[in-house]
C-alpha cells in the first residue's frame, strides 16, 4: 500500500516528550527497558506507560543488579538505568502498540 507508514521515524521521537506523545496515541501499555549485560545479551524489564514520564529520562528508574550477570554483588545491587529517547529498532505503526521497547543506558 503506497503511503502506509510501517514503522516509526526517529524524526516522530526526538525528545522524552514525544516519546511520551506518542506512547499516549499508540494506545501503547507497557514500556520495555532494554540495556546489555557485560557479556553482550540484551536484559529488559517492563514498565506500564502510566510511570513514563519526563522526569524518567532525566533522574533514571532504580533496578536490583544482583541477578544480572557480571553487574553487582547483593550487597551493591542497586543499579540506575536512563531510557534513551531515540529509538533503535523499527518499531510496527498498528494501533494499539501494546510494548514501546526504549533502550537505557547505565551512568556510573
């Protein structure tokens, strides 16, 4: 079909806002974050989209380390990770988008 969008553009996500936005008008439920290990394996965890928000892409989300390989002992587990707000995987234009996968990185 000529004009049917089939992902989103980079252009549609440039600030914590838009993302934000556009979360709000794909009906979108959960957030992914996605960050790599030390090895190079993609880990994740979900939030739902009523926690997103700009503060989020400034402060960062608090996570237990602990259970990921090669981060923290227990006793130093606690781990910040900051949501990027330009996306890297393509992701579909249906409506509702049920997941928003954002990558994170790790500040120390």
């Amino acid at each position: 079909m000529a004009g049917v969008k089939n992902h989103v553009s980079e252009a549609e996500v440039a600030s914590p806002r838009d993302v934000i936005d556009l979360c709000q008008r794909k009906g979108v439920q959960i957030v992914d974050l996605r960050f790599c290990d030390l090895p190079g394996t993609w880990q994740h965890f979900s939030i739902p989209t009523d926690e997103l928000s700009e503060v989020l892409f400034e402060e960062g989300i608090g996570f237990d380390g602990s259970s990921i390989r090669g981060f923290q002992a227990i006793h130093e587990s606690d781990m910040l990770l900051i949501p990027d707000p330009h996306p890297r995987f393509t992701l579909p234009s249906r409506t509702p988008l049920r997941a928003f996968p954002l990558e994170c990185v790790m500040p120390r």
